[in-house]
C-alpha cells in the first residue's frame, strides 16, 4: 500500500510481476489510520501490519524491510 | 501507531487494477498489510 496514483502502482505491480494489490491510498486516510502517514510531505512510513482474523491488530512494526517482511511474516501465520 | 489487540480500522479503497479494497472483504482471514514511500523506488 503506497500514496501513488493507480497508473504509477500499476507500472509497479506489472514491472515485478506482484501477485498482491497494491491499494493506493492517495488521500492518505488509510496511512493516517495505520500510523504510516508521519510526514505529510513525504511518502508512507514503511509500517508493516498484521491483522488477525478477528480483525484485531497482530502486530505492528514501525517499519518493515518490504523485500523480506512480508514473506517471513506469511511463514509464521 | 497501533498495539496488539487494537481493532483494526477499517478501510476502503482501490488497488492499482482499480478494483475496490476493503477489510471487510477479509472477514475471518488474516491480513498482511504494509506501506511503501513510493512505487518502485528502493531503500
């Protein structure tokens, strides 16, 4: 999940061939909801999160490494 | 920023396929979620 547009997350997601989509908050409510939004002036925080399946929060880091993250976190779930 | 056990806030928006996202599409999965600066840059 970024601020880009559609156009410049799909440039993105087809360039690396990404089996996931990338929502593109462009107004910035959903990073602001997430704690992601720490500069207005700059893009997203690198917030990772992990939501259970009750709809609670799992966790929550700071930030992430979007290389690794998200594949370690899918092995442990 | 949020803590274990917080509900999460619910969301609605589009994917870069303009398809419409929600949490509650999710109802009953668990949801990996993270944010990135800006399309394709690194770092």
């Amino acid at each position: 999940m970024s601020f880009d547009t559609p156009a410049e997350n799909k440039a993105f997601a087809e360039k690396f061939h990404f089996n996931f989509p990338l929502i593109c908050d462009t107004d910035r409510t959903i990073g602001t909801a997430y704690g992601a939004n720490a500069d207005p002036q700059k893009g997203a925080a690198r917030v990772g999160v992990v939501i259970d399946r009750d709809g609670k929060i799992k966790e929550w880091h700071a930030r992430v490494d979007a290389r690794a993250w998200p594949a370690e976190v899918v092995g442990t779930l | 920023m949020l803590n274990p056990g917080d509900k999460a806030p619910d969301f609605i928006g589009r994917d870069h396929t303009g398809k419409t996202v929600k949490l509650a599409d999710f109802k009953g999965k668990t949801v990996v979620l993270w944010f990135f600066p800006k399309a394709d840059t690194p770092g």
